[in-house]
C-alpha cells in the first residue's frame, strides 16, 4: 500500500459549473472548485488510447489518472492538472 501511495504526488483540482443552461442549452457560469485530490497522472501511449468500458463519452483516453476511492468526479466536471485543463471522457 505504501508504495501505491507515493505515486499519487500531483495534486490534482476538480472544478465545476453551476446546474444553470441558457436559452439554447449551454451551461452557464464559470468552472469552481469542486474537490482537489491527490492523484497519479500518467499520458497514455498511443497504443492504450482505447474507450473506456464504464461511465463514458466516445472518445479516446488521451491521460488517466488514479486516486483513492472516496469522492469522484463526474463527466461534467474537468480536471485542472499543472496548468492543464482535462475533459472527463470516463469514470472507473
């Protein structure tokens, strides 16, 4: 277990927008901080960028990141990681 651990260093913030749609369907708001976790982030060779098989959108996985169980995020949500913002393509 330990070892696990100390490969979960990058900190990593969820944010989210408020449930508020316009007219036309967009969400409106801006992204706020939902939860921050610590995490591994790895960049997936171009050989693993398959779907994923549980909660999904129909995209290739590009990063995963691993965390412990407790509070996850959700597709609507993105992970802001090093300066870096990341769509949600899946939850396992």
């Amino acid at each position: 277990m330990l070892e696990r651990a100390g490969r979960l260093s990058q900190r990593v913030r969820f944010e989210a927008r408020p449930l508020v749609r316009g007219d036309a369907g967009e969400a409106l708001g801006d992204w706020s901080l939902a939860f921050e976790r610590w995490a591994q982030v790895e960049l997936l060779p171009r050989a693993e960028m398959l779907p994923a098989a549980a909660d999904t959108r129909h995209s290739a996985r590009r990063w995963r990141l691993t965390m412990r169980a407790g509070v996850m995020p959700r597709l609507d949500m993105r992970a802001v990681w090093a300066g870096n913002v990341l769509t949600l393509t899946g939850v396992e």
